[in-house]
C-alpha cells in the first residue's frame, strides 16, 4: 500500500474556560444553511458524558437535527489514561467511524486489538462487537462519526477496518496540479457504504473554485492551516480547530489562505435513494 510520508499534524482541544476580561463576541454563527463552531467554543463547560464511559468527556459537534442536517452526529472524544468503555455504542443499526487526533488508543474490534496512534482511522459496522481504552499515560483525543446505517436488501454490509492516513496515498483532484487532494478511505463506487469520512488537503492558494451545492450533508472539522470559506453567499474565515456543519444544498467553496496546508476530516451521506418520507429519518 503506498504511503503518505507527510508528517501528522491535527488540531485537538484541551477545554479550560477562558477569563472574564475576554471579549464575549467569537466567530460562532448558526444559520438556516450552515453553523460555524470556532474553537474557541470547545470549553470545559459545553462537554458531556455518555453512559457506560469511564474517565470520558466529549464535545457534541453535530446531531441529528429537524430541518436542518439529520444523518449523522459528530463527536470529539477525550479519554484519560484507564478510560473508555466496553459498551460504547448502544445502538445496534449505527455505524461509525474512530480518527485520532492525539494519544493512543486501543481498540478491540471483534476480539482483535488494535493501537491506534494519531491518524488512526476505523470504520465500525453497525452490530459490531467493540472496546475502546486507553492504556497509555495521557490523554487520547479522537473524532467519533456515527450514522444510522441504511440497510439495502441484497446489499451486504461493509467489513469493518483499521488503518491509518500515512498509508494512504491522496487523489489529487484533476487539473489542481496537487493543490486539491483528498485521502479516500473507501473506494467511492463501493455502495455498501452509505457515508464517507475523508481527509481533504489544500496546499496554499488551492481553491474550490465554484460553489458546490449538492444533497449531501457535511462536517468539516479543521485538523490543520486556515482558509477562507464561502458558504451561502457569506465569507467566513476559518482555522485548526473549527467545525462546519452544513445542510444539503448549502452553496460552498473555499480557498487556502495559510502558508501551510489546509485540512479537514470531512463527513458526508452518499450512495442511497432520497427518502420520500420525512419522518424515515
């Protein structure tokens, strides 16, 4: 498998709570196509706990939300050494995906264990047997993607896997001349699987160069540079650390405006039928 020598860089918070002689006012917006999450909004007063989770909090990035974006939640997990959980995932039909972004984790999926290292990537099939922990001396920070997976008759579910993103070689976007890449983790004609979660690089002055508007949701967290977002016919300037969580159709492009590459964990519904039910969801 080719390898991708460049060298790990992903943002994670640490929480804390900012002092009273600091200016209220961030960059936070929520809107009827989009909602900007700035990093500075990842607090020690906005985490939660989950059932079952020891030594455990996390930030709520994205849920499931009435008329707005309704597939899938995002979370951003901080274990402390000894913590994790035998029973992670109380629902039998979600799917989800593990990428790490500080620390080390040991995941047991079907009795194999794996140690994930910043990253580490896993998909997780709905019904599957697992366990997270960390075994290490400090803390571990990881995204946890989760999707009700649509089921298809005569469709097999997809295999679970363990990888991470230095063994995957990026597609270059055609004619970006490598500005514009993206670290695939699955094959994008495989349509067992319903949602991608893929890394996708800007090299400086790298452009989306149209506002994409399309039926898939997204969320964007920045692992890495800064950039300029255009989303809805606004301009939002945005950097490691920061969440976009966008509804289907919501225009969007963007342009690296670091000296750095720009990169982002990116979500995103694919490869099933419309509902033509609301209340399927």
């Amino acid at each position: 498998m080719p390898t991708n020598s460049r060298s790990a860089n992903y943002y994670a918070p640490t929480g804390g709570h900012p002092p009273q002689t600091q200016i209220t006012a961030d960059r936070a917006v929520f809107t009827e196509a989009y909602a900007l999450i700035p990093k500075g909004v990842m607090r020690d007063i906005v985490t939660s706990n989950l059932p079952f989770w020891e030594g455990t909090r996390l930030w709520v990035l994205a849920r499931p939300l009435s008329g707005f974006a309704e597939t899938f939640s995002q979370y951003i997990m901080e274990v402390q050494p000894q913590g994790g959980s035998d029973k992670p995932e109380p629902d039998p039909q979600a799917e989800g995906v593990l990428f790490i972004v500080e620390g080390e984790l040991t995941l047991t999926l079907s009795g194999e264990r794996h140690t994930m290292q910043p990253g580490g990537y896993a998909f997780i099939p709905p019904g599957s047997s697992w366990q997270v922990r960390n075994e290490s001396n400090a803390p571990v920070r990881f995204h946890w993607v989760r999707k009700a997976y649509e089921f298809v008759e005569g469709l097999e579910v997809p295999k679970a896997f363990v990888t991470n993103e230095q063994d995957i070689a990026p597609i270059e976007m055609p004619g970006t001349e490598g500005r514009w890449a993206t670290t695939r983790f699955v094959d994008p004609a495989d349509v067992r699987h319903d949602m991608h979660v893929n890394i996708v690089t800007f090299q400086p002055g790298g452009v989306i160069p149209f506002d994409e508007t399309h039926v898939m949701e997204h969320g964007l967290y920045v692992l890495e540079g800064k950039a300029v977002y255009h989303l809805n016919q606004n301009w939002v300037e945005v950097e490691a650390g920061d969440f976009m969580w966008l509804r289907a159709f919501c225009p969007q492009a963007c342009y690296a405006a670091g000296p750095g590459p720009f990169r982002y964990l990116l979500y995103k519904d694919v490869n099933r039928h419309a509902s033509l039910r609301l209340s399927a969801r």
